[in-house]
C-alpha cells in the first residue's frame, strides 16, 4: 500500500507503475478509474484550437452543438454526437470536495469521458501510457505537461513576438495600399511582426497572390523588412475548396472514407472544405515547395490554420493512426520552414507539440463579447467572440512549458468594437496571462489616448502569478476571470426547437452562400465609412 490515493482508484489497466513527482503511470488500450462517488464537474478538453475547453457540470447530458455541417471544424467529429461528459487526451472529475482526479494520455489518438463515477481513457487503435493523479488541478496538468514534454517536445523559438495581425479589423478584405498605410502608421509602435491574414491568396489551396497584391508576396514582404518589422504570412495548407485548381488536378490528394468520397472538413469562404491526405508522397513534397516558397518570399513568421483537416477520421493512401499522419505531415512542414516562427491554429493540440513555436489555444476573438444564438440556440462554444476565447484559452495555459501559447488578438480601438472598457481589458490581462501580444488595431481607428495605451500595453512586462485557478496577480493588479469562464444554464425546451431550426438552415450552402455575401457587403460598406 502506498500513500498514493490514485492508486485505489484504479479499476483496469494493463500495468500500473508509480509516476517520478507524483501520480501513477499506466499502459492499456482502455483504463478505467473509479471514483468514490459521482463527481460534480468534468474538465472537457477540446481537440483543435478553436474547440471548447472548461469545467461544465458532469451530471448533465450536453446537446449536440449546432450547425452539424460545421462539427469537423469546431470539434472533434467522431466525438461530437457523444452525450458523456468527454474530452481529447486528457479529463478530469471534480468531486464535492474539490479534489480533482486527472487522467491523461502519454501519445495520440485517445480519448477521455466520463460514466456516472467511471473515469475511462482509449486509444483509438492500439494501447499506450495514460498519466493518473488526484489533487490539485494545476499540479495534476504540470505533471502530465512535464510527461508530454519528454515524449513530443517543446517549441524551439525563445519568446514570443509582438504581433500585428490583419485579421480581426479588415477579414479578408486587405489590399497592398492599404497594408503598406498601416505599415507606415504604426510609426514608433513596438510590434516586431507585422502579419498578413486570410485574403492575399487566389484560393484556398492556390497559394499565390491574387490582383489586391500586384507587388507579389515577395514585394509585399520587401516592404516590410524595410519598415523594420518581420513579415508574416497566414495559409490553410491542409485545406482545399473546389475552386481551386489543385482540387481537380489531384483529386487523389484529397482524404477520403471509406466509400471513396470526399471527407468534409467543414464549410467556410461559400463553400465545402476538403483536406489533403498527408499520408501521400506527393502531397508531402508539395507542402515543402510551398513552405519553401513562403520562405523564399521572405516570410519569416508564418501562420498555419485550419491543420485539424489533416488528422480527421478517413482512409488514407499509407494506413496509419489519423494524428500520426498529420503529425508526419507537420514534421515535413516545420522542417521546410527552417528557423521561420512557426504558429499553428486550428491544430489538434496534441500532435502539434514539439513541431511549432507558438499555439493558438482558444476559438477566435470578435469585436463583441458573445453571440446569444451561438450561446442558447447552437450550444455551440467554438464560435468567435470575447467570452469563447477567454474560457478555453485561460484551461489551456498549462501548456505554456511546451509551447507559446497565443490567446488571440486583444482590441484597444472602440471604434468597430461593442466590448466594454471592461471586456476590452480582460482580454488584453488574459493576452498578459498567456505571454503572447498582438492585435488587429488600424492605427487611424485608434483615438491618441487609445494609441498611447497600446504602445504602454506592448512594452509592458508585469509579473504575472496564478493565485487560483482563473485569478492572476498581473503586476500590481489582481484579475479574476471566474465570471467569464462560467459555463451558461443549458437551453429550454423553446430555445432548442429554435436552435434545430436555425442550425438546420446553417447546414444549406446556398443560405450560407447568401448569408456570406450579405456580410461581405456590410464589411466593405464598414471599410467605406472607416478607411484605414
Ligand atoms: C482566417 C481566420 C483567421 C483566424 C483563424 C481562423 O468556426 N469558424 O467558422 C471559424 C472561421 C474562421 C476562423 C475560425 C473559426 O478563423 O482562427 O485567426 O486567421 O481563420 O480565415
């Protein structure tokens, strides 16, 4: 007998053996824990970025998130129709007496959830390590970071850069002119990185300039070396839509099921998403070039998204786990980038560590707090807005020893923006919190006192402490995100007869593609009003 209470809640695994520091390792394809009783809480971790990660209540069954059409790129699709409380790689129970028991898994493709007082973990195919522990949260998640740092790695890079980012002000309606004015009126701001999104592209799986950049990307980024910033570049490399011409020249590129269709990855820009299968030589050497070409460019910060396309559930030409293939294809990418800052977004967290410098952790960030159709009619909490990404990215960062984790753009422009003064500073804490800066402000929406608190904001370096679970010393200030990372009461009986219907209709492409053009309207109506 030990004094290791895991150990007595252990009711099947393979073997057992006591953990360095604390806590048991075992092995098995399945292993199961028995809890002294019915927990109260549950730690559901999500498996890309953008998927929710937070306590929410263990005894209620969730409803599933809504629009379904959306599930491969919100969650994790073979999981998404699982009413248990569950999560990717890791859960954890509270019980009543705030003890937290913690099981999590040492290699891929596994899975966590939770039966009535049962803790059950599974790998996919095959059997590996699981990390148990009880006790405090935080040490339970310092542990198993600890364990996966020995087994995946940590990302290379020292620090984390201060960031620029288009995205979160101009979507994906930049242009040269218009980046180069930004370019020009950041002045003395401290970003080091001066990043392009989403927009420069001719399509998604056509990786070249369209006519909004006629210098070429290589000119673009030219200019902003000569501005003293590191050029940045955002691409979807796993991603092909039908538009594209890769999608009809190689359509044995593209991951398949079972039946030899297509596998969707999700539906954004108006239309179907498809992901290339990283299994095929081919597709291999093409990501390279590509790689190669963004470098040769001149793009030394370079930001990959949507990344979860490579590890969905398919058939693939070499037959391997689904998070070994895509994490073979990442090796490919972080090589090919050579000593480029690499982020990833989008990414299945687990098997992007040890391969990337910087992670984004949580679902985007808007210039609103919360959408209540999102919240009450879709239950669906991988959506942007403010609130999204403070609850999972403050339950994600134990990974900090492993990688830089990045919370999203903060905003301190009230123009464009229906965040309180209040909100806008959560957010720019939780960016503090996390050790990752950057923003989407247009210097001209900025008013002077909003440009001086920036440029304080960025040269900024606090002591940051975690003093509970969501509360923080951050230099002289105490900040507590409890009230933000409060999971909502479950819908009623009305809000989810709406939420069917409303999530029924998101499912249509031709509403969608109707929907998307109303907004892209309203964008370039919004830029009129608001030049940058
Ligand atoms: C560019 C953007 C930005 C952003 C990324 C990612 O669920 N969704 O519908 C969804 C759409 C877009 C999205 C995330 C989720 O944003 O996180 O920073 O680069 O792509 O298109």
């Amino acid at each position: 007998m030990t004094s290791n209470p895991i150990d007595q809640l252990i009711l099947t695994a393979e073997t057992t053996r006591q953990a360095k520091g604390g806590g048991v390792i075992l092995t098995g394809s399945s292993v199961k824990l028995g809890l002294p009783s019915r927990p109260e809480f549950y730690l559901v971790h999500g498996w890309q970025s953008w998927s929710l990660t937070g306590w929410v209540d263990a005894s209620i069954r969730l409803p599933v998130m809504k629009p379904t059409s959306m599930h491969p790129m919100q969650t994790d699709p073979v999981y998404a129709n699982d009413p248990r409380p569950n999560g990717a790689w890791y859960g954890a129970a509270r019980l009543a007496d705030g003890q937290a028991v913690f099981l999590g898994a040492l290699s891929l493709e596994s899975h966590v959830a939770l039966d009535g007082a049962t803790l059950t973990g599974w790998y996919e195919r095959g059997g590996g390590e699981w990390f148990a522990s009880c006790g405090d949260e935080a040490e339970c998640l310092g542990r198993y970071a600890d364990l996966l740092k020995e087994r995946l790695g940590k990302g290379r890079a020292a620090k984390p850069y201060r960031v620029w980012c288009s995205w979160y002000s101009l979507y994906t309606e930049i242009d040269e002119p218009g980046l180069l004015k930004i370019l020009a009126d950041l002045g003395d701001l401290p970003f080091e990185i001066f990043q392009v999104d989403d927009g420069w592209q001719k399509g998604i799986g056509d990786w070249e300039p369209n006519a909004k950049f006629p210098s070429g990307m290589d000119g673009l980024a030219a200019r902003i070396k000569a501005a003293g910033r590191t050029p940045g570049l955002w691409l979807a490399p796993l991603l092909v839509t039908p538009s594209a011409p890769l999608f009809r020249r190689h359509p044995d590129w593209l991951l398949r099921d079972e039946k030899g269709r297509p596998v969707s990855a999700g539906y954004n820009w108006s239309e179907k998403l498809y992901a290339l299968d990283t299994t095929y030589p081919e597709v291999l050497e093409w990501l390279k070039a590509l790689m190669g070409r963004v470098r040769a460019w001149g793009y030394d910060y370079v930001k990959l998204d949507f990344l979860y396309a490579g590890a969905l559930p398919g058939h693939r030409h070499i037959d391997m786990p689904r998070e070994a293939a895509y994490r073979q294809g990442l090796k490919v990418i972080r090589e090919a980038l050579g000593d480029a800052y690499f982020l990833t977004c989008g990414a299945p967290i687990l098997p992007s560590l040890g391969l990337c410098d910087g992670m984004r952790v949580g679902p985007d960030v808007a210039g609103h707090w919360e959408d209540p159709r999102d919240r009450d009619l879709l239950v669906n909490f991988a959506t942007p807005g403010t609130r999204n990404a403070i609850r999972t990215t403050l339950n994600r960062l134990w990974l900090k020893p492993l990688v830089h984790t990045d919370p999203d753009v903060v905003y301190f422009r009230e123009r464009q923006n229906s965040l309180t003064a209040g909100q806008r500073g959560l957010l720019q804490d939780l960016a503090q919190a996390a050790g990752f800066k950057a923003t989407s402000d247009v210097p001209a929406w900025l008013a002077p006192s909003e440009r001086e608190a920036l440029r304080k904001y960025l040269q900024a370096t606090p002591e940051v402490r975690k003093l509970e679970p969501y509360v923080y010393q951050i230099g002289e200030r105490r900040v507590d995100f409890n009230a933000a990372v409060q999971m909502p009461p479950l819908p009623g009986r009305l809000a989810k007869l709406s939420g069917a219907v409303i999530g029924g209709l998101a499912n249509v492409p031709a509403l969608m593609k109707i929907f998307d053009s109303f907004g892209r309207r309203a964008m370039r109506k919004m830029l009129k009003e608001n030049p940058v």
